[in-house]
C-alpha cells in the first residue's frame, strides 16, 4: 500500500491515541494465568496484539469478545497447541511468551513473519537456557521445551524490557527467586502489573527479584494510551506552524517517558492533567504547543531504552530543529523490524536533510528544508509513519510504501492524521 503525503498548513486538535501496544500485549499474556477471569477493555487491535491473543488462546485461553473489550477466561492448565505459534512480526509475542512456555510442560515451536525470524532471540534463549528449559534456535523458528525451572540472577547484556520481562515471566514458576540485572532501567510494565496482580516483586538499583507464585489475581484492566504512537502527532503538532494537540488517556509511565525529555530539550511547552492510576500504571492528559523556536537535542544512554521506539520520529523532529542534535548508544535500533539506523539516515538525506549515520545512533544538523521523495517502509510501521510526519513540512508529495505496516501498532494513523492536520 502507498501513502501519500503533502505540506499542510498546521496541526491542532484533541485525540485519544491507539492503547498501548505493550500493554494490551502484556495484559493478554498475565490474564492467561490469573485466578479467574479478567477483563482487557479497550485492548489495541492492531496485528501484534492479536498474534498474542491467538498464540495464547491455543494453549487453552478462552476469550470473548464484548464491543470495546475482552473477556478472559484462563485454562488450568495450557495444552500443547495443533502447531507452532505464529507470532507475525510481533518480537514481543515472541520473547514475552517464550517465558510463560519455558516454565511449562509444553513442547512448542514459535515462528514469525520474514521480518522477525531475522530478529535476534539468543538475548532470551540464554537466560531459559540457565533456567533449565531446551531451547532451539537463536532466531525464530524457535523451539522450546519447558518444564522445572530453577531461579537465577541473569545480568542482561542490554537495557531491554522484553529481556527482563521474559525473565520475570518464567521466574514466576521457577524452584526459587529470580534476579534481573540490567545496565540501565527498561521499561517496567510487567513488574508493574505483576504487583497490581499481588506477585512479589523488589526493584533495586540495577535490577528487579521476582518471587515464584501460581497465585495471580485477575484484574479489569482499562489499556491507556500508546506514548510510542503518540509520539508521531505529537511531533507533527511541534514542528508545524501553531501546532496544538491535547493527548488523552496517555501512558506516561516514567519508563517510557523520554519522549517528554525531548521535547523539555527542544523547549516544546506541555502540561500533563489529570493524573491517575490503572493498574500499576500511572495515566494522564498532556497538552503541547509548537514553540516559536525550536533546539537541538541530545539522546543517549539511559533515556536510549525510555524512548527507543520514537527515535525514528524523533529524527525527523532534529531536522527542524536549530543546531546539532546527536543519537548515540541507540545500536539496538539496527535490530528492528528493519535497520532504523540505515533507513532514517538514507531517508532523510534524500529529502534533503544534513544527516549522517553512526555505528549507534545518528547525527543530524538543522534546521533544514525538506522535499518529498518515495520512501519503501520496508515492512516498518515506524518508518512507515516517521515519513509520514515528515511530509507534513516536506515541499512536493512524499510517497510511502509498504504502509500496510501502519496497522502493526496504529491502525488509525492515516484517519487521525488527515483529521488533525489543517491543510
């Protein structure tokens, strides 16, 4: 599918960002292991959060569906599934439930789309592996057979929420505590819902102990918003002309907040209202404007794993911006759905950017104009939108393809876009 995008006149309005990817993903998998029945309201419905459902429900979930929400009905016990579990493009899928089926006595291969079964899974086969679970393989298909394991402390070689969050999620059936060390902090939803669901959890500098329990409650769940899909119009609101947007129902998990360190960097003005709690997760409307001006930034180290899935916008953002904006240790972005690195660099170049490349992040010098060029999303979908966002200030029309990758995260991106922006 092609996107086309041409300049418009400003950006300004109200919108209530698709739920939040990795919680609508996380909340499938613990509801697949409560006591009792659960409640998902307000679930995303995009591509990988329905490759978590289906690969859960064939191992004995039942669910039912009710409008805006989903019922969740856990097996005693899972069952072996009729074939392997497909996890699409989903490396959350993949990695999260390799957790939950190591600590079972399950025989289960896993396999993804093209694009997955070239990302890396030895960052997990490891830890399993010391557990005591067999696992084949370090990129998809994966096979694993699990059954009794044992707890351990894992130093991750990476600040990845998926590393740890498989850790923590097979360490819940394991012989005794299991300990996660990680070089910076990762985002912490599953420590969070974990506790909201009474699993006991001690989060320390540099790492987090989970206690072994089969005792989970179950929970109604209201998923707030995406921050990582936020983070595209929030974008186009900061670099267009009177550009206003009010985002509602927002994740601002402090883990996942850099996106706002950003944008206190670039001197965008915001105000968060309306603060609340839903499952361990704290909740909140934020309101930003466009600055007459606005800065370079800076991105690395321990804001890196805060906003690593905004990056690719966040480039687009530093095009616009007066002065040198620098990316560094952000290599975990070569291991994407596609090499980000590579394709922002080669992207924007084109369109007439001063970008250039660096083994772990970029560099890229504004602000500067852009023209619109045909961009191959290469089965992105945060490529697919960053391009999308640049367009919106690009002179001529920027061409997209491969923006069926959209519905990967956010299904309703081109509707909201064209709703917001003032042509």
């Amino acid at each position: 599918m092609r996107l086309e995008v041409s300049a418009v006149a400003g950006f300004q309005g109200t919108f209530r960002p698709p739920s939040d990817k990795s919680l609508t993903h996380r909340a499938y998998m613990l509801g697949a292991i409560a006591s009792g029945e659960s409640v998902v309201r307000k679930p995303l419905t995009g591509e990988d959060c329905e490759a978590t459902l289906a690969c859960v429900a064939s191992m004995g979930l039942r669910y039912e569906r009710e409008a805006d929400l989903v019922r969740l009905r856990p097996a005693a016990e899972w069952t072996h599934p009729s074939g392997p579990l497909d996890c699409g493009n989903s490396g959350t899928t993949m990695r999260l439930l390799a957790g939950l089926v190591a600590s079972r006595p399950l025989d289960v291969t896993m396999v993804g789309d093209a694009s997955l079964s070239r990302r890396p899974m030895g960052r997990i086969a490891t830890p399993l592996r010391l557990m005591g679970a067999r696992v084949e393989g370090d990129t998809p298909p994966l096979r694993i057979v699990g059954g009794s394991l044992k707890g351990i402390e894992y130093q991750s070689p990476v600040a990845s929420g998926q590393i740890k969050s498989c850790c923590l999620l097979a360490g819940l059936r394991a012989d005794g505590p299991t300990t996660v060390f990680e070089p910076s902090l990762s985002r912490d939803h599953t420590e969070r819902m974990l506790r909201a669901m009474g699993v006991s959890l001690t989060s320390f500098e540099g790492g987090v102990t989970v206690q072994p329990t089969d005792n989970l409650q179950a929970f109604d769940f209201t998923v707030p918003g995406d921050i990582s899909s936020s983070a595209f119009l929030a974008v186009a609101a900061a670099i267009l002309p009177e550009g206003q947007l009010t985002i509602t129902d927002l994740s601002v998990n402090p883990s996942r907040t850099g996106l706002l360190d950003v944008l206190t960097q670039t001197e965008v003005p915001y105000e968060i209202t309306g603060a609340r709690d839903e499952l361990g997760e704290p909740v909140a409307d934020v309101e930003i404007r466009a600055p007459k001006l606005l800065r370079a930034f800076k991105i690395a180290g321990d804001l890196v794993p805060r906003l690593v899935d905004e990056i690719p916008v966040l480039a687009v953002l530093a095009t616009q911006c007066e002065g040198t904006t620098t990316i560094r240790d952000a290599r975990e972005l070569r291991v994407k759905e596609s090499d980000r690195i590579a394709k922002m660099v080669d992207g924007l170049s084109r369109m007439g950017a001063n970008i250039r490349a660096e083994e772990d992040g970029m560099t890229i010098i504004g602000p500067t104009p852009l023209t619109g060029t045909t961009i191959d999303a290469a089965g992105d979908h945060r490529i697919a939108m960053a391009f999308a966002v640049a367009g919106l200030v690009a002179k001529g029309t920027t061409q997209i393809d491969g923006a069926e990758s959209i519905a990967t995260s956010f299904p309703d991106f081109e509707r909201e876009l064209w709703r917001l922006a003032l042509v």
